[in-house]
C-alpha cells in the first residue's frame, strides 16, 4: 500500500508542478498588452510627422508671403490663395488632405512695433485635424471620447521681409 500512495503522490505533484499549459497562459496575457502598445507607438508617430509636416508647410507659406514677389515689376502682396498653393502640395506631398485644413489665416504684420525701424513680416496660421484611427479602427473605447473624437494641431510661422 505504501509504495501505491507514493506513486499517486509522485503522479499528482508531476500533473500540479507541470508547465505545459504556462506559456500559453503568459501569452495570451503579454501579446494583447504588446499589441496595443505597438499600436500606440504607431498613432501617435504619425500625429509627429504630421505635426511636424504642417509646421513645415506654415514656416513655407510664411517665407513665400514675405517674399518679394518680382524685382523688376513691383512687390505684389500675395493673397492667401498664393499661400495655399504655397502649403497644399506640401501637405499632399505627406498624404494629408488639404482641404481638412481649418482657420486658415495670412496676416502682414509688424514684427517689432516700438522701434524706431519697423520690420515687415508675414505670419500664417492654421489648424489640421487628426483622430486616433488606423485604417478606420479606434485605438480607444468610445467611452474615451476625448481620444476617439481625436486632436487639432495647430501650425503657426511667422518670416521677417528681406530687402
């Protein structure tokens, strides 16, 4: 009878102390975690490079506005349409879609207006919108909605006239 119970024994602490089904278990606990952090790796990427696209776009369209427009026949104040056609192919250049631009807005100004020789320059401004989508999905649940409705970056650049 002893040497029975001490095979029972043997076989039920190899079936408990047994790791076959552990990697499993881990697995299925790590991958999900990894997954969403990987995700978020690649939102958030692309909100910079899109951040930092339409910041270039804005310093563009700020030098192409304080730039003389022709030696020989007079400097013309380019318009905002001027401006956009500055920045829209920048923005399509980086696959963003430049009619989603928001507010967008010229303005000539003075750089420096308590002294005595005033500096010309022109700053533009302008929102783009981005949400937390990849290929339609969401990286949140809706009850996150300060997530899921997404971000507006701004983009702001100001250039001084040269003569």
């Amino acid at each position: 009878m002893k040497h029975g119970t001490c095979r029972r024994i043997k076989s039920l602490s190899r079936l408990l102390g047994g790791t076959s089904g552990a990697e499993i278990a881990e697995a299925a606990v790590i991958l999900p975690l990894l997954f969403m952090l990987l995700l978020g790796i690649m939102w958030f990427g692309r909100a910079f490079n899109i951040y930092a696209t339409i910041n270039h776009a804005a310093r563009e369209g700020a030098q192409a506005a304080a730039a003389h427009s022709c030696a020989s026949c007079g400097n013309v104040t380019p318009t905002a349409a001027n401006i956009r056609s500055v920045i829209d192919p920048i923005l399509s250049a980086s696959h963003l879609d430049p009619g989603q631009v928001q507010n967008f807005n010229l303005q000539h100004v003075v750089l420096n207006p308590a002294s005595p020789l005033p500096e010309l320059g022109a700053v533009v401004s302008f929102d783009y919108p981005y949400n937390f989508k990849l290929n339609g999905l969401s990286c949140c649940p809706p009850t996150l909605s300060p997530i899921t409705t997404g971000v507006v970056l701004n983009a702001r650049a100001q250039a001084k006239e040269e003569d």
